[in-house]
C-alpha cells in the first residue's frame, strides 16, 4: 500500500464495510502507561517503545478510552481490553483484561469509539449501540440506570454514520448530515445552547451539512467540521480549546465557526483535562491551539493560544490524533510523530522526556492509523 494524501483508512468516508471485504494485513502495536493492562500485551507493565499487541494481521480500526481500548478486526468481530469497572468492555461483567477479548459473537460491527468509561459502537446495518458508565444518560437509552456492561442498542434508527465519544458525552452523525448529542453537558459541550444533560440523542440545531468530528475521552470540549470546509467548536473553553480567541473562562454551549476557512480536513481534541486541538488542512499543514502546558501544540514552547497556530513549516501532514497532554500525527510518507508529554513513555520515542515538537517514532513508513488514550497510544501498520 502506497501513501497519499487523503487516501486509506483517513480519507473523508473511509467505509468501514467495505474495507472489511479486502484483503489487509494490519498489526497492533500499543506503548505507554498500562496499569490497567490497556496496552493489550497482557501484563501491566509500561513501555516506552512500540512493541506489538499478539502476531494477528487482522486489525482494521481502533479507539483508546480511558485506561482501555477498543478495536475492530477486519472480520467485523469487536474486542476490548483493560480497565472494567463500569462494564465498558461490553464484556457483561466488570472483569479488567489485560488483553484482547471478543465481545459478543458479531461480525458486524464497523466503529468504535471509547470515552472515559463508557463505548459507542456502529455496526455495518447503520445501528448504534453503546454501554458502560450512564450515569449523565451518556449511553443515550433514555434511563437512569448507572451502568450496562453489553451492548445496548440506542433506539431502532439504522441512520447513524460516524460518532465521536468525549469524557461523559456522545457525539454524533447521521446519514442525512444532521448533528446529534447526548449525556453530560455542564460545560455546554452538546452544543444544545443549554447546560442540561440529555439521556437519548438531541439534534443539534437543523442543518444537514455536518461531516467529520472531533471528541477525545476526558474532553469537555466539542468541534465539528462541516461539508463546506469550515470548522465549529463548542463547550469548554478554559484554555482557548475553542480556538475562538475568547476570554478562557468563556464556555459556549452552541456551534461557531473558528475564523472563515473552508479548507479543514480533520479535527481532534486533547483530552485528560489537556484543554487542546489540532487540525489538519486540505493543503498538509498542521494546525493547533489550546492548552500547551506540557508543549502538547508542538510549536516549540509552552504557551497557550486561543486561535490556531501552525505547526512548523510542512506541507506533508496527513492526520493527527490527540491524546492527553501529548499528541501525534502521521504524514503522508507513513512516517509517525508525537510530541508533549512523556510520562509512562505514551510518546513512544524510548524515553520519558517531554517534547514541545514532533520527533518522530522509530524509521519506519508503515504506519496507519492511530489512537490515543490518557497516557497510551495505540496503533496499527501494515
């Protein structure tokens, strides 16, 4: 496989579907904090350099939450791995593993995605499906119970396209282009224009032109880019994460647009109270803006900014993926870069040393996608 921009598992309306009725050869490769055994290498032991998650070359898409991971093989089969306690492996007990187990006997399962405690999941007949910690309705099931540890279909809609998991809160959008949250929302961050937590899917406002979206775990700030191009940020704003050059303690609870550019491919936000987000652009330019304590921007210093800033000079960028107070991103050459801080060795450069720049992880081209959780990454090469 040959490395462009836009192509792959990161092009706009990658499908999942699809992908699983090709043939691919994907390895997992985890590093970082593992108390939990979230890495999937079945100990608990940290590493600070990539090393691989079993010898299966089956592994298609990939989420990290926090203190576990969620992954989705080529066959359609889910497995989930690490923290428990709220029954966010979908596993029907509240067992921590500490390493991959099959959810379920499906094989039609086509995203994930991992917030604090909790899983969203679409599968490939447009279905959602959510469980784990509910106790801000963040499952959407319109209850009040606190946890369900399997999955739990979200009404009978077989609608829904792409979603986005944030620390207590969901995301997400249909196949008609309209936006919908649901779950905590004391920082306005379900974009309702109110702080009231929901417990099913709310739409946010009427417009059918919403594509891609930006949610991490542990994050309480929300971004979305449209068809048009143009970026819109709400929630939590205590660091300039809204990238709307607003007083930080200014929180916004409905969608605005971040300046007047039409040219965004991708957004992601910091989580781990990180406070940060970074984009991509349709020319290869990196772009970020926030929290910067620990130089998770990668602009060389460790200064706030509440409006994009680029990350050096390169046109070569083709993603980028967040993380807690670190952050990584791959170019179009399949190499893969991470930058901020270090702690547990989440950076992956065989140290624990915090940088304000992307250094590059190890030689080689192959890499695919990532995801990142508090202090771990995950992520696949072929």
């Amino acid at each position: 496989m040959s490395f462009r921009y836009g192509s792959g598992i990161n092009k706009p309306g990658f499908n999942a579907l699809a992908a699983q009725t090709t043939t691919y050869t994907y390895e997992l490769y985890s590093w970082g904090s593992n108390g939990f055994g979230q890495l999937g290498l079945n100990n608990t032991t940290n590493y600070s350099s990539p090393k691989q998650v079993g010898s299966l070359t089956t592994w298609l898409s990939l989420s990290a939450g926090r203190y576990f991971s969620a992954a989705i093989k080529t066959d359609g089969t889910l497995w989930t791995w690490g923290r428990n306690d709220k029954g966010q492996l979908g596993l029907s007990n509240t067992t921590s593993y500490y390493s991959p187990k099959q959810v379920g006997a499906l094989t039609t399962w086509a995203t994930v995605k991992a917030g604090s405690t909790h899983c969203a999941a679409i599968k490939t007949n447009g279905t959602l499906w959510t469980w784990g910690m509910n106790f801000y309705g963040q499952l959407g099931l319109n209850s009040a119970t606190y946890s369900f540890s399997s999955p739990q279909q979200v009404g009978a809609l077989t609608t829904w396209a792409t979603i986005a998991s944030l620390a207590n809160s969901v995301l997400a959008v249909k196949t008609d282009g309209t936006l919908w949250s649901w779950g905590r929302n004391s920082l306005g961050q379900l974009g309702l224009g109110n702080t009231t937590n929901y417990s099913s899917p709310m739409q946010i406002g009427a417009l059918t032109a919403w594509s891609s979206l930006g949610g991490q775990e542990s994050e309480d700030s929300s971004a979305s880019i449209k068809t048009n191009g143009t970026l819109w940020t709400w929630g939590s704003n205590d660091k300039g994460q809204l990238g709307q050059t607003l007083s930080t303690a200014t929180n916004i609870s409905s969608p605005v647009q971040v300046g007047a550019l039409t040219t965004w491919y991708k957004v992601i936000g910091g989580g781990g109270g990180a406070g940060y987000m970074s984009s991509v652009k349709t020319d290869g330019t990196l772009w970020s803006w926030g929290g910067n304590d620990y130089g998770q921007l990668g602009i060389g210093n460790t200064t706030d900014y509440s409006s994009p800033k680029q990350v050096g000079a390169l046109t070569t960028w083709l993603n980028v993926y967040g993380g807690g107070r670190h952050n990584s991103a791959s170019k179009v050459d399949g190499t893969l870069w991470t930058w901020g801080q270090g702690n547990y060795g989440a950076l992956g450069l065989g140290n624990i040393t915090t940088y304000s720049s992307p250094k590059q992880v190890g030689a080689l081209t192959t890499w695919l996608t990532v995801a990142s959780g508090r202090y771990n990454i995950l992520a696949l090469k072929y």
